[in-house]
C-alpha cells in the first residue's frame, strides 16, 4: 500500500513537472526568451567567474605547453646556429691557412672516431678517389693531428698522435739553438719527447715536426714543452712531457696533406711548412747535411722506422 | 558510515552507498564542469554531458519521484544556457529522470554496469529528442549530427560518468 503511494507520489510529481516544463514551453516567445535571459544571468552571471577563471588557468597551460614548445625549438635553433658559427670560423681558418701552403691540402671531415676516453682513430671522408693515398700528414690549421694509414675509395683511416703506435720526428725550437727528438704518445694520453741525453729544453719551447721523418714536412706544429725530465728509466734518453697543440677531441675537420717527403732527407731538401702565429727562428745555426740527420728518428710507418 | 548506505556498498549499489554529502559534491562538481570543461573536452562534436550525469546518479539514488524533480532542476540549469526553447530539457530531464528512478525501483537494476548504460541511454534520448526539435524537418542533418556527435557523446558521457563512478566507489 505503501509502495502504490509512493509510485502515485512519483507519477504526480513528475506530471507536474512535465506539466511546467509543457508550460514554460508553451509561453510566448518574448516572455520565454525573458525568462530564459534571466535565468541565464541568474545562473552564468556568478559561474562566469569560475568559467573565466579555470578556462583562464586551461588556456594559461595549453599556452604554457606551447611556449614550452617553442622555447625547446628555439634552443635548438640557437644550438644549430652556434654550431654552424663554429664550423665556420674554423672553416675561414683552414682556408686561410690552407691558401698560404706550398703543398695541395685536401680538406676532410671527421665522419667517425673510435669510441674511447681519448680518440686513437678518426675516419675522413675523403679517400683514394680524390687523392689520398697511405702514411700522408693529416693537420688541422692548429698543427699535427697523424696520418693515413688505411685509405679507401671514399674514406680514410687515420692513425692520430694519442695512437700507441704513432711516433713522429722531432725538431725543438729552444731559442737560440734547435733539438731533435722523437715524439711517442705517452700511456697517460698526451705526448713525450724523446731526445739525446745532453740536449737542453725548457718548458714552453716549441715542438715541430722535423722534416727527416719521411711523412710529415718540416715545420709542423706538436705541442711545447711543459716538463723536462733527466732520462728514462735506463738513464740513456731524456724524455720530456708535451702539451699538444691540436685537442683530438674538438677536431671535426682536417686537412690531408698530399706531397710528401722523402724519408732521410735533409732539412734544406725538404719541404718546409708555415703555420701561421708559429714562425720559429731561422735554420741558421742548424747543421744541414747529411751528417746532421744521422741518428734522427723518423716518423712511425716509414722505411727507416722509429727508433 | 551508516547502516544503509554499508548496506547498499555491499549490494553493489555505488550511488546509494554515497554519502549526502559527497553525493551534493559530485552535483556540483558536475555542474561546474558543465559550465568549464565540456567545452574544451569536445572530440569531432561528442561531449560529455556533465548534466546528464548527476541526473542519472540522483535518480538511481533517490528514485523516481525526486529523480524527476533532479531532472526538472537540471532540465532548467541546461535551458538557462541556451537561449532557445526553454523548457524544453527541463521536459526531457524531468522524463528521464522519472523513468530512470522507476527503472531502478522496478527491475532491481543494481550493478554499476548497468548504471554506465542508463547513463549512455539517458544522454541518447536527449540527444534524439533535442537535435530533432533543433532539425525542425531537416532530417538529413538531424542523422548525421545524431551519428556523429550523439552517439559518440553517449558513449564519451557513459566513459566520463563511468570513471566518476569508479573513482567515488574508491574513496
């Protein structure tokens, strides 16, 4: 009896409210859209607030999002262009540097390095077809970088100085008079200079490839001097510590140096570089002649071998 | 929580088993997303209903009777939006909400399956009736507005209400 009540109830309620609802539609136009108008302003006037303020803070993210976007595009934009601004100071250096040479240097970019701490190996991308042939110099207006050593149509492998392998021959540049020695990779990554017992360096004198070689011309920058040491461990050479001047690392374009020297030649003989900002002091109190390279070392991978 | 409403969650009856007023604050919460977020959650023209939504709880909670008074209330909310025919959801909820709470009383309908359908089935209804009124004898577009956005907005409102549902069941 109760239920039957309370489902009358229900039909009598939702009859009105039909009814109402058949009402207010039933109401002439200009009273409906009064009624509507204000029931509109009754109830969005005071959501309005809430609708401005969360749409506000939904528009603030989405706008935030886009800025965010956008800022991350910027950046790499920025990122390309300094890469590019980079690439081409160190471009215009090679070029200058490359256009004061009395050798043909073909330009080459590094396309992959051997993954270690300290790169031993990079590969150019130039090879035999446009020139490049095994154990020709690879510099960078800097100075030595190494050598070919494995060259194919295309591409080029390069032994670099940090290689254990390399050895270049020396020539220090010490004021008033000149040494030389043979430059080696030392186990700890940078360069030792190995030279005759009673030669006399101090920290700062230049170091140049010798020439006597067989691979890399005379003149071209390694490093400088930072410790002389009295000898090895059999007290029979003096090894001195050397900073480099080219950082492997950093080094994304080279060039290949394609006329080389004669192993065992004589310094007036061969070819002599000049690299920009690192003249050193005429060969005038040098002994040039054949008596003069007996016993200088040569480059690693030539004919005459490394000491 | 008291003896009835431990009673109704342990027969599955979710909208019962709410408390008044966590019930009064999923109304308003919904209400208020009607006015702020349906907008920006619109999808090729289907929206969740945030109206339809608490009519169907409130009818299935509190039965016919007040289920059809929910439905004339919310009818009025959603006609105060539009400019247009007023009254005319307020006739429409105050059906819907009538027969959903007569449903619920009658068939014994408890699980929350079957309130996510109600749900779909109540926003289709007055999807068909309001987009037939608004076609005015173009029935070509009334079909195409229904496939495209009535359908899909059931379906969105049934996912939206149906995830509410879950997460109040939870807490």
């Amino acid at each position: 009896m109760q239920a039957l009540r309370r489902a009358r109830r229900a039909e009598l309620v939702a009859s009105a409210l039909v009814v109402t609802s058949l009402i207010l539609l039933a109401l002439p136009e200009s009273t409906e859209r009064s009624i509507s108008r204000r029931a509109n302003h009754l109830v969005l006037l005071p959501a309005s607030r809430v609708r401005v303020v969360f749409g506000g803070y939904l528009r603030l993210r989405e706008e935030n999002a886009r800025l965010r976007t956008e800022l991350q595009q910027a950046k790499l934009e920025l990122d390309q262009v300094v890469a590019a601004r980079v690439q081409s100071r160190e471009l215009r250096r090679m070029l200058d540097f490359a256009a004061d040479q009395p050798v043909r240097l073909i330009p080459a970019r590094v396309i992959d390095r051997n993954l270690t701490t300290l790169p031993t190996a990079f590969v150019l991308d130039v090879g035999r077809n446009a020139g490049v042939v095994e154990n020709l110099p690879v510099v960078t207006a800097q100075g030595i970088v190494g050598k070919t050593v494995d060259v194919g149509p295309e591409t080029s492998l390069v032994m670099v100085y940090a290689h254990p392998d390399f050895s270049a021959s020396a020539l220090v540049v010490a004021g008033d008079h000149l040494e030389y020695g043979i430059v080696r990779p030392s186990p700890s990554g940078g360069l030792r200079l190995f030279l005759p017992l009673r030669s006399s360096t101090d920290p700062g004198d230049r170091v140049v490839t010798s020439g006597y070689g067989g691979t890399f011309p005379r003149g071209v920058p390694i490093g400088h001097v930072i410790e002389g040491q009295e000898s090895d461990r059999l007290g029979l050479q003096r090894v001195d510590r050397l900073q480099s001047v080219v950082d492997l690392g950093r080094v994304t374009t080279v060039f290949v140096l394609t006329r080389q020297v004669s192993a065992g030649a004589a310094a007036g003989e061969n070819l002599q570089m000049f690299w920009p900002g690192y003249a050193y002091p005429p060969m005038a109190g040098e002994v040039l002649g054949a008596s003069a390279v007996e016993g200088v070392p040569a480059d690693s991978g030539t004919a005459d071998g490394a000491p | 929580m008291s003896g009835l409403t431990r009673n109704a969650r342990a027969r599955g009856q979710w909208a019962e088993s709410l408390s008044r007023g966590r019930f009064a604050a999923l109304v308003a919460v919904s209400l208020v997303f009607a006015l702020v977020i349906e907008e920006p959650l619109v999808i090729r023209g289907a929206a969740p209903d945030f109206v339809v939504i608490p009519l169907v709880f409130a009818a299935i909670r509190l039965g016919a009777a007040q289920g059809a008074a929910a439905g004339f209330g919310l009818g009025l909310f959603r006609d105060s939006l539009f400019l247009l025919d007023f009254g005319l959801h307020a006739l429409v909820m105050t059906i819907l909400g009538y027969a959903i709470g007569k449903a619920r009383e009658t068939l014994y309908l408890t699980t929350p399956g079957v309130d996510v359908l109600l749900l779909a089935g109540a926003k289709l209804a007055l999807d068909v009736v309001i987009l037939g009124m608004a076609a005015e004898g173009a029935w070509r577009a009334f079909e195409e507005r229904f496939f495209w956005e009535a359908v899909g907005s059931a379906v969105y409102t049934a996912l939206v209400g149906g995830a509410l549902q879950r997460l109040l069941a939870r807490t």
